[in-house]
C-alpha cells in the first residue's frame, strides 16, 4: 500500500519569480522515518481540482541540516507546480511518501575526493543536497560545479551557492554557463556542448583524478555530458545521472508500439503488497500494470508514470513483462528482476508482482 503521511508546510517562499522552495515540518514521531541520504526525493500528493495529483521533488537540503526542503520550478501547464507557486501557503498540508532514490554515493570521511556535479535550472535541486552533504562530512573533499541557466536572475539558490563558496573556499568553486545574457569568456554563454567539454575537460576538469560525477538536467543534456566525459577517460560507473523528465523519441515510440504488440490480453495479474495479495484482471484498455492494477481499486505507489522516478517499481515474481521504458533501473536490478509497474507491459498469462523491495 501506497503510504502518505499528512505533512505540514512549515514555510514557502519564491527563490526565484517561478520557483518556490517548501519547506516541511516533519512531526518528531516520523522523523526517522523521513531520515534521508543526499540526492534523494519525496513523493508528493495533492487534490487538485478533484484530482488526484502526484509528482517527485528532489531535497534540496542536506541531511546534516536536520530539515526537509524541496524547490518546485513552475511549468507552463503544470497542474502541480502551478498549484504550489500559485496557491500552495504555509500552514497548509500535503500528502507525503517518505524519502526514496538512489541519486548518491556514501560518504567517507577518511578520504579526499574529488567530486564534479553539471545541473540545468531546477535540476540543481539534488545536486546541492549532494555538495552541501560531501563538504561538510569529508573535510578534505573537493567540489566543482557547472550550472546552467537562462539568466542570472533565474539562478535558483544563487546566494546560498555564493555562501557556499565563500565557506569552502579552495574546496567549491562554480561555474555559471548562461544561454540568455552574455558571459565575461564564450565558454560560459550557451548550453552546454561537444566543443565545451573538450574545453573543460582538457583545462579545468582533471578528469583522471575525479572520484565521482553527478549530472541532473535534461535528457539530451545528461547523456552528452556523460559520453564526452567518458571518452574523456571518466569510467561510465563514475558518472550518476537523474532525468526530471524524459520526452519520447521516434525510435523509442517505434519500439514501445512493438512491446505494447506484445501484450497478452486478459492476463491475469497478483500484486503483493505489504505482504497482502491483491488479484485483477488486465483490461484490454490498459497496457501497463501499475495502469490497470489502479482502475482494479488497488492502491499503489506511483509518482512520474514516466520511467523516471522508481516509485512505482516491483520484482516480478512470476510470469514475463516487457518494459517500454527505463531510466530508474540500472541493469543489475533489472537482473534481479526488478521493473518499473508503470512501464510494464505482461507478455504472459499470469504474472506475479511483488511491491515489497
């Protein structure tokens, strides 16, 4: 069962004209529950407009400041984060999941390491519970960061990131790249590109002595970075990445119409949860099983519904699916038998999932 905790907002406010930054008041009789690692998001839950509205939001705090504080970026369109910059004020309540991802690497306090992070707009969210985290708890760790952003004043978390800089100076620098106002040196105006990384990767990241790198942003963002820095010579299980969201490629719709051809209609589906069992008949209107398991009554964990968050993940137990996308498992859990219920398609009969992992 899906499991939401009513939670108070203990305080808003805009760190930028479309961002608001929320901080929650977690009561002392689940906060170690809430404990979380840097890098990690809350599922949260909303009726709005009597609709059942749930999206993921990275901490933007670190564990070490002892508080629970996440950044919504208003979209155009966006039900949620309208809803949050527009509405949402202190003293009102939401429905929360506690702390949940793998967007991180254990702290060490015995060793110096040398640590790279690239963030785009709101991506930077997980990325500063990281920095905050590593530099406070491995006093002879290193940190650089290369943010991108349209202007100055859309840099979200500008002056705490100065702070930053001026309280570990020698260990934090940054590097703002902006697509909208004109930088001091080329290198910094525009996105990020091929060309750039050459650049940085021969004259300010010494990418032989890098431990780990963290890159959160968009899609095409995300995988350029990661393919420049490995060829660079960074090794690919060095390199962590998160997608906010993903769009879908033609040649990713040619294939997921191929798995979705797949389908075994009327499959007759057990969804274990909390060590109860819940059965259901797929509809032929749904091709998913987090999709059909929902319109059967079932009450899961879901957030994105994109292949991107893990919340809704499972083990199946029995029977075979196909998933149309993943960008949550890595191959080992996919081994294991771990997929994504909002991406998995049944491809047999009978199928047996377990929620408990």
């Amino acid at each position: 069962m899906a499991k939401f905790h009513n939670i108070q907002v203990q305080d808003i406010y805009k760190a930028t004209r479309d961002c608001s930054v929320i901080t929650f008041q977690i009561p002392e009789e689940l906060v170690a529950e809430f404990q979380y690692k840097q890098g990690q998001h809350l599922t949260i839950k909303a009726m709005i407009d009597g609709e059942d509205v749930r999206r993921s939001y990275s901490l933007c705090s670190s564990p070490v400041e002892n508080k629970w504080q996440v950044a919504v970026k208003k979209i155009n369109g966006g039900l949620f984060s309208s809803f949050v910059n527009d509405t949402l004020k202190k003293g009102d309540s939401l429905e929360i999941m506690a702390p949940s991802g793998k967007f991180n690497v254990e702290v060490d306090s015995g060793k110096a390491k040398n640590y790279i992070a690239f963030a785009a707009g709101s991506g930077i969210t997980p990325i500063l519970s990281i920095i905050k985290t590593h530099l406070a708890k491995e006093p002879n760790s290193t940190f650089k960061l290369f943010y991108l952003n349209r202007s100055v004043k859309s840099i979200i978390f500008k002056e705490e990131i100065e702070q930053l800089k001026n309280r570990y100076f020698g260990r934090f620098e940054i590097f703002h790249f902006l697509t909208k106002e004109h930088r001091f040196s080329e290198l910094f105006n525009g996105r990020f590109t091929k060309e750039k990384m050459q650049i940085l990767t021969d004259k300010i990241i010494d990418v032989k002595n890098i431990d780990d790198c963290f890159i959160c942003g968009p899609e095409d963002m995300i995988f350029l970075l990661r393919d420049e820095l490995n060829a660079a010579g960074l090794d690919k299980e060095k390199i962590h990445y998160e997608l906010f969201t993903s769009g879908i490629s033609e040649e990713d719709k040619k294939r997921i119409q191929k798995i979705v051809e797949h389908k075994v209609n009327g499959t007759d589906v057990t969804i274990i949860d909390g060590g109860k069992e819940f059965h259901f008949i797929m509809e032929d209107s749904y091709d998913n099983i987090l999709d059909g398991a929902l319109a059967a009554g079932a009450d899961l964990p879901f957030a994105c519904k994109g292949g991107v968050c893990s919340t809704c993940k499972c083990m199946v137990v029995e029977g075979e699916v196909e998933m149309k996308i993943n960008y949550a498992l890595d191959a080992h859990e996919v081994a294991k038998g771990l997929v994504l219920s909002c991406q998995a398609v049944p491809t047999t009969d009978k199928v047996v999932v377990d929620f408990g992992v």
